[in-house]
C-alpha cells in the first residue's frame, strides 16, 4: 500500500496537510505582554551555555506567491542601514542582558529573513559583526546557516559568507521548470538558478541545500522528476522537498480568491492527493540516490558532514534556549517564547519594520506567550516526534519524570489507530511510521494544546 491510498481503519478521513509546524506554539498564538518583563530578569536563571543565535532580516528582491514569511519587496538603502543599526542596539541590549554571571556560549547560528543576502556584501559583513562582536557568537567555530536566493547569490556576498565561516547555504528554488516558477508567482528562469548554484559550489561552503516545492498547478510527476533531477546534479548536502501551502493573505491566495467555498472544497481533495502522491515520489526517488529522510521535508545526503544539519551534538531544539534579534525573530526561554509583533500584509509589515528601526529601548519583551510545564511536555514530543529518529523515551522520562504515553494517551493511541507510529521501532523508541512522515502536517497540529488552538483561531489576520 503506497502512502497516498487511504487506510482502512474505519476512522474519519483526516487532511494531511494542515500546518508546517516548524515551531510551538505558532506566533499566531503570541500576544502583546501587558507586563513587558525585563530582558535581564527572563534570562537570569537560564542556561546560557549552548544558545542558538538567529538573525532576521526582512527583505526581499521578489514575494512568491506562496509566501507567508514576514518580509517586505525591496528597500532603499536608507532602510537597510536604519534596520542594521536598529539590529545593532538591539544586540547589545540582549547581550548585556544575559550578563556574564555564568558562561554564555553560542553553539549555533543562523541568518534568515526574508533573504539575509538581500544585503550588499558590505552589509552582511556588518551583519556578521553583529553576531560575532556584539553577541559575542564565534561563527568561524559553530555551525553558521545563511539563507539566499537565485539572484542575490552573488560572488562578492558569497565570498563574504564563505570568510566569515558559513557552513551552509540554503537556497530556494522551489521548481526548475519555469512555467511551474511562473505559476507560483516565483519569477526566475532555470539558467539564473543554475548560474546560483554554480556560485554557491565555487565559493566552497560546506553544506548545500535546495528548497523544492510540489504541489504547484501543472506540475506533474514527469516534470517533478525534472526538477528533482536538476538538483541532483548538483549533489546537494540537503534537499527540502515543501508541499505548497495557499495561505490568506498571500499572492496565490489573492489569486484564487474568486473561486467559490463550494468549488474550493472539491478541488482541495484532489489537490492533497496530488501532494501526496509526489511527495511519495520525490521520497522514494532521494532514498534509491543514496539520500536518507531526516523529517517529512529534510533529506541529506548520505555521506554529507552532519555537524551542520542538526547543529552541534551539544545543542537541542528541544531544551536549549535561543535567541532571535531583528523584527521578525522569535526568542525562547523555558518559560517564555517572545518577539515583536506579526503580520503577512505588507503595509502591516512595514509598519511594523519601520516600528523596529525606531526602537531605542530593546531591553524589554514586548510579544510572546508564557509556556507552562504542560505546554513544554507537548513541545518536547511534537519537536522529537517529528524527526524521522524519533523521541526516545529515557531523554523525555529524564527531562520530565513522566512517560510520554503516560502524558498523552488519548493522541498517541489515535496516531497508533491511524497506522501513523511505527510498531516496530526498538523497544524504549517511540517513532513514526513512513505513513506518519507523510501525515506530518496533520499529526502536528493535532498535538496543539486547547489554548493554543484557541489563541490562534482568535488572532486577528494582517
């Protein structure tokens, strides 16, 4: 039985995709923090000696139809220099405000956005002197991850990622066929994107990924194929392969806008069949080319250096705190998770950006949500149970002093129900099944607590 056949299990029919649940809570849950607690007082009694560090920037050349992120088209120089000193006096306020009472170490660190490569070359050296002077985060001795795109991967912004120590590039491509680019609203030709990824390759940074969508209208099988072929060639570290989200507010969700409800609920199984079956596809097709699945979306290479995948050994999404510096960052300690405020319209998020570069007092957290010991254990599970390796049992037994099966019956035995757990894991591994890789996007968000459902179905969309 492939993946995309329905299972006989008399249970009702669930959507496979529901939510990319890359955090937890969503920000969506987030809400101004009437007390605006100290930045000091949050971070006093944290562990401070394997933090992530995280640099947003909020700027890029083009919006995809797809996309959600917080980030606006274009910006004139004047902004890019406020945002960077904005940034800036940002740094040190959090620097100073985790102290140096105990020893505070970055053990990871990444740029994203937007496209962090939306910067002159200049600019991200800067952006590294940030990270590396006013932090205090030592990027030629951890994992550093940039994120760019087909026309900003340029030569001179690559060499300067390459000097200051990056360890990864991830580049999104999302389809190497070009009518498939131009009907996710992505305008760029495969010679440019081939062109990119030459560079990338020259400047000798470590690990390679490409982003790849399905889903797309027209795509199919053949020239899914095609695309995934193209990034083969190149023998990528890493691949995503993202099933395409139409989210509101977004250029493609505009674009489909006068379809009815009616039209929108017959289209919508095809569609999740359709995303099924290719991702079953570009599944299989990575597994015979020597490529093994780290999560739903991740797959790496083989034989491809693993410290800057997952960060380094003695860093865990799970536990570890991080810290997030630029408008559209989120930081976590273990009892809050915080950054600014939230929107995709892009006058919203201009204001919002223009907000930022105004700010002169960043010793304050100002939006977020408070994460109870509760809500830390669901955190726990979703983030491991994610990962193809899975959650051992002993790791969330030492952390908590409970039994994950102990915490949550009610949604492991449906996930068990559903086939979606893999029986046969070692005992003491609780892992899910290749169908329930496949039904990540809805396996996640069915782990949501009450009032974090309840909180994002409240946020007001802007």
């Amino acid at each position: 039985m492939t993946i995309s056949t329905a299972r006989a299990t008399g249970l009702p029919a669930v959507r496979p995709y529901e939510s990319y649940v890359y955090a937890y809570p969503h920000k969506t849950a987030y809400r101004p923090l009437p007390d605006r607690p100290a930045l000091r007082e949050l971070w006093a009694a944290e562990p401070k000696d394997a933090l992530s560090l995280y640099l947003h920037i909020p700027f890029c050349e083009v919006r995809c139809g797809f996309c959600n992120l917080f980030t606006r088209i274009g910006a004139p120089e004047e902004l890019t220099t406020r945002y960077l000193d904005a940034l800036e006096r940002q740094a040190v306020a959090v620097r100073d405000a985790l102290g140096d009472a105990a020893p505070v170490r970055f053990a990871a660190a990444a740029f994203g956005g937007g496209t962090p490569t939306f910067l002159t070359a200049d600019e991200l050296e800067r952006l590294c002197d940030i990270a590396q002077k006013r932090m205090g985060a030592d990027l030629l001795a951890v994992p550093l991850s940039v994120e760019t795109s087909p026309s900003t991967a340029t030569a001179d912004r690559l060499a300067v990622l390459a000097g200051r120590g990056t360890t990864r590039v991830s580049i999104g491509v999302q389809s190497f066929v070009d009518e498939e680019a131009r009907a996710a609203v992505r305008p760029q030709r495969r010679a440019e994107v081939e062109a990119a990824l030459g560079r990338i390759r020259d400047a000798r940074i470590p690990v390679l990924n490409i982003d790849l969508i399905y889903g797309i209208d027209g795509q199919t099988e053949r020239t899914w194929l095609t695309s995934l072929d193209a990034a083969l060639a190149w023998r990528p570290e890493e691949l995503y392969l993202y099933p395409l989200y139409v989210r509101p507010l977004t250029g493609l969700h505009r674009l489909g806008a006068a379809a009815g409800p009616e039209a929108e609920a017959l289209e919508q199984a095809a569609w999740d069949e359709q995303r099924l079956r290719l991702y079953e596809v570009g599944r299989d097709h990575l597994l015979a080319r020597g490529y093994e699945q780290v999560s739903m979306r991740m797959f790496r290479r083989a034989d491809a250096p693993r410290e800057s995948q997952d960060g380094p050994e003695d860093h865990a999404c799970q536990t570890d705190g991080m810290i997030g510096l630029g408008c559209g960052a989120r930081s976590y300690t273990a009892a809050l998770h915080y950054s600014f405020d939230y929107a995709v319209d892009m006058r919203e998020i201009r204001s919002i950006i223009d907000g930022f570069t105004a700010t002169e007092d960043f010793s304050r957290a100002e939006v977020g949500r408070y994460v109870d010991a509760a809500e830390a254990r669901r955190r726990h599970l979703l983030q491991s149970l994610l990962q193809a390796t899975g959650l051992p049992l002993d790791d969330y037994r030492a952390r908590f002093g409970t039994d994950p099966r102990e915490d949550f019956p009610c949604e492991l035995e449906r996930f068990a129900d559903r086939g979606w757990l893999d029986a046969q894991a070692p005992e003491g591994l609780l892992r899910l099944s290749p169908l329930g890789l496949a039904h990540s996007d809805a396996l996640g968000p069915a782990l949501f607590s009450p009032g974090v459902r309840a909180a994002m179905a409240a946020y007001e969309r802007k």
